[in-house]
C-alpha cells in the first residue's frame, strides 16, 4: 500500500455498535479478522479522523461506497470491505490529494448529500505525531 490518506466505509450494526467498532479500527493490537484489520495493525498506519454518522440500514454503507466511487477526490483500492457490496464496490478509498482537510470534508459533503448530519472526531495521535 502506497502512502497517503485512505478512507473507509464500514458499518457497525454488529455487538457494541459504533463505539465498540471505531474503538476496534483504533487499536493497533488485536486479532485480524476484517479486511480493514490488515491495514490498521500496520505499524505504519497513523488515525485521522473518525468521519461518521448515524442510520438504521447496512445499504446506506453500499450508497456511500458507490459516490465515493464516482468522485474525483478519492479512488477505489481493489475490493477491500466490498465483500458484501451489492454494487461490488470496495470500501477503501486513496484521497487523490495529501491534504487531509480536502478528503475530510469531501467526505461530509458526501454524507450531507445523503441527508446525514455527519460528526466527526479528530484522533489525537494524529496530534501527536503530525501537529
């Protein structure tokens, strides 16, 4: 995987919900088991932000995935995450540019354009290591 900043779109309608889930993606030690999880023990892998919001249906995951898809921002890195896509889109996306502000807020626009209120929260090992 080349360097840059990636997206990921994910739900978590499972055990723990959204809290249990973006918790998991933040640990650096745990047992591989999504795709996503081969990224995010890379000792290379440097969290962001959280760019999220609530809903009730997996298939808002699948629509998000296809606009992200069609936008010039970002670009589509194989079928990572897209296992269940109907549309057969991956779920793992290279921002087209290194600036994080542009990939973050493409990604709310995205997500206000579904008519979402997207919440975002800045992780402060980024802080850390990049301010």
């Amino acid at each position: 995987m080349t360097k840059g900043i990636y997206a990921y779109i994910g739900s978590s309608m499972g055990a723990g919900g959204l809290r249990a889930r973006i918790s998991r993606h933040l640990k650096k030690r745990k047992k591989v088991y999504w795709h996503i999880d081969r990224i995010t023990t890379n000792h290379n892998y440097v969290p962001i932000a959280s760019v999220y919001t609530l809903t009730d249906t997996k298939h808002d995951e699948y629509n998000l995935s296809s606009l992200m898809n069609t936008s010039r921002c970002f670009t589509v890195v194989g079928n990572i995450g897209g296992s269940d896509n109907p549309y057969k889109i991956g779920h793992l996306f290279k921002c087209n540019t290194d600036n994080r502000n542009i990939c973050i807020n493409y990604g709310i626009g995205i997500l206000m354009g579904l008519g979402y209120i997207p919440r975002i929260c800045i992780h402060s090992s980024f802080h850390e290591n990049f301010s």
